[in-house]
C-alpha cells in the first residue's frame, strides 16, 4: 500500500472511531433513560439537592416520586419537611396529614407536624402533634422541648415545667434542659414577682423578695434592713430569722449569726441549714461540744450534705474519735472524692491510727488534686491577663 493511500484512510478511520463513540455515548443516554429509576434513586438526587441548598429541586423530586410511588409515606414526610425549610408551613401540614392518614403515628411525622403548626402561630395543635409524637416515642427530647416551648407560649406554665422535668429525669446532665428550666423559672419568677407588685406593692411579700434579691447580690447591709423590717412587720413569717442568719453567716456577722439561727431552730429544730451555719458558727467560737449535736442532725438529716460530714469528722477526731471520723470522712469522699481537703483530713487521721499506707494514699491524692488546681487558677489568671492586654490594645 503506498503512502498516500495511507494518508487518506486515516481521516476516514478517525470519523469512524468519532461515530463509533458517539453512538455509545448516545445509546447508554438512551439506556440510562430507559432504565427505571428506584425509590433510592429519587432519594439520592433529593437529599444531593437538600445539601445544595436546591429546596426547590428537592421539592421537584419527591413530588415525582410520589406521583411513581403512591404508597410510600417516607416520600411525602421528607417533602414536608423540605416545605418546611422553604417555610411553606400550610404546604407542610397538608403533606404530613396524608402520611398520618395512613400511618397515625409515622415516626417523626407528628412531631414535623407540631413545628409546622408551631411556624403559623397556632401552639394549641402543636401541643397536640407533639403529645401524638410523644405517646409512640416517649423518649423523642426534641419533641418534649418544643412542647414545653408550646406550653409557655399559651401560659400553661406547670405542663411546661413538667416536660422540663421529665427531660432532666431522663438524663440528669442534659445542659440544654438544664439553661432552658433556669430561663423558663426567670421567666415566671419575675412574672410573678411583678404580679404580686401590682396587687399589692407594700406587701410583706414584697419586702421579703427584696430582700432575698439583695441577699442574692450579696448587698448584706440592704438585705439584713429589709429583713429586719419585715420581721418587725410580721414577726411570725415563716423562715425570716433564718434568712437573715443567712445573711450575717455570710456577711462574717457570727454573734448575730449565730442569734438569728437559734430563734431559726426554735421554729423548726431540724433545719439542716441552720443547724450546719449555727454549728460552724460554734466551731469558730471554740464551742465544738455545743457544734456536735448539730452537726448530727445536719448527717441524719441530710446524708448527701458532704459538709455536714467533713466538720462532725474534724470535731470526732479531735475528741479522739478516729474510727468514726474515718468512717464520716470516707462517706465524704463518696459525695465529693475530688474535695482535697477530705483526703488531707483522712492522711492526718490514718497517719494517727499507725497506718502509714492508707496515709499516704490521701496525702498523695491530696498532693494532685492540690496541684491541679493551682495550674488551674495559674490558667485562669493568665486568661485574664491576656484578655485585659487585648482589651487595652483595642482602646
């Protein structure tokens, strides 16, 4: 074959191989379109769209998907919730309602539903969503919060308070539970508090709020002239020698304490507070013989106040009670095992019962747990080191 032969084939074999291609290419388009899409197909392209933020995508998808699956609820729920994203609130309901006409409790749908209702301002049929979604899960925390938030929302604060409940129930170290329960009592304390203002703003009541606030504040000086005032108005309100004990305890005030607290126990002897305050009030006046009895009925009557046990121990064991304020002081790490000044106690006790072993356990404990917290006041004063340096550098 000569050359020039050659030549002119190879423009005819390279549009071959180019139709050859494209006639693959078009006949696996042709095949591609022909095949019948599944149920996870459409849900992959959907939830492709969501991520892209193509709500209106999605929307498109799972409506072409209901249409080729009539049956299947999964489709019109994941479409209500893209409604809902899309804020089209009415849009979403309609959806949810024809899955639960189906399948009343659907997982999730109720509680979509609740929210949905929840966006159009209606909480009475959210309160209701949300109670079908708990009765089937009653352990769905998301549902049980926008009830609460519900129950708020149309004053019915003790089922709001109640779901909180049931929250911290459920998981005792729930932070969000927790910072919503404190907001949801600010809430109706100063509601309350406000309320009461208007009925009556020279109350007792009012005063003795006052003083509580002022209290609160540490304002000492405030607080004990509110306190005394009140008492002078209506010496037989309950728990205000103890309140203003409180408050001379705390104030470093330990004579007045100390007076306040014991006209406190004569109203209710058992007073685990009192007795602790009036106690160690009695210690710092060298008076551990009077300090005991109280102390005692602080541990009796209270058996998680770790405190209680820490001071009746010190006091048993400069009586020479070793054994029982060993035993004490083992229950006090029990409560609170990362309290240095238990284990420092405990080294000092076994260190007297000639069990040099155990003594030096505690010692070493203390030695760590001691040291900790020195690196940790170290971090926290050159935070605010720092935090003072950027301060001046923005000025």
């Amino acid at each position: 074959m000569s050359r020039t032969t050659t030549l002119l084939k190879e423009p005819c074999l390279r549009r071959a191989r180019g139709l050859i291609l494209l006639f693959i290419a078009c006949g696996g388009a042709i095949l591609a379109q022909a095949r019948p899409q599944s149920l996870d197909d459409y849900f992959s392209r959907a939830i492709t769209m969501e991520k892209a933020e193509d709500y209106a995508g999605a929307e498109r998808v799972y409506q072409e998907a209901a249409v080729k699956f009539p049956n299947q609820p999964e489709i019109l729920k994941r479409l209500g919730i893209v409604y809902q994203t899309e804020l089209k609130f009415t849009e979403s309901i309609h959806a949810f309602q024809e899955v639960l006409q189906g399948a009343p409790q659907y997982p999730e749908v109720n509680f979509y539903l609740g929210l949905s209702y929840f966006g159009l301002n209606q909480p009475e049929m959210a309160i209701q969503a949300f109670g079908k979604e708990l009765e089937a899960n009653p352990k769905y925390r998301r549902a049980r919060y926008f009830e609460a938030q519900a129950f708020q929302t149309v004053g019915r604060n003790a089922d709001a308070l109640r779901q909180y409940e049931i929250l911290l129930d459920q998981d005792p170290n729930d932070k969000r539970a927790l910072y919503n329960l404190i907001r949801f009592l600010k809430g109706a304390t100063i509601a309350a508090i406000n309320q009461l203002g208007n009925i009556d703003p020279d109350s007792d009541y009012m005063l003795v709020l006052k003083a509580e606030g002022f209290a609160a504040e540490q304002k000492y000086p405030e607080a004990i002239q509110d306190y005394k005032e009140a008492i002078n108005k209506s010496p037989d309100f309950p728990g205000l020698h103890f309140a203003l004990g409180e408050v001379y305890y705390n104030s470093g005030d330990y004579p007045r304490s100390m007076q306040e607290l014991r006209l406190a126990l004569r109203e209710d002897p058992n007073h685990i507070r009192a007795n602790y305050y009036l106690a160690d009030d009695l210690l710092k006046s060298d008076k551990m013989a009077e300090a005991i009895p109280h102390l005692e009925i602080v541990v009796s009557g209270d058996p998680n106040f770790m405190m209680g046990y820490f001071l009746l121990a010190k006091c048993y064991s400069q009586g020479g009670k070793l054994q029982e304020a060993v035993k004490l002081l083992e229950k006090a790490t029990e409560l609170a095992p990362n309290d240095k000044n238990v284990h420092y106690q405990l080294a000092q006790i076994y260190q007297k019962l000639n069990q040099p072993d155990k003594a030096r356990e505690h010692m070493q404990i203390f030695q760590k747990l001691y040291a900790e917290e020195r690196e940790q006041k170290a971090k926290r004063l050159e935070q605010l080191q720092e935090k003072t340096e950027r301060a001046k550098e923005s000025q």
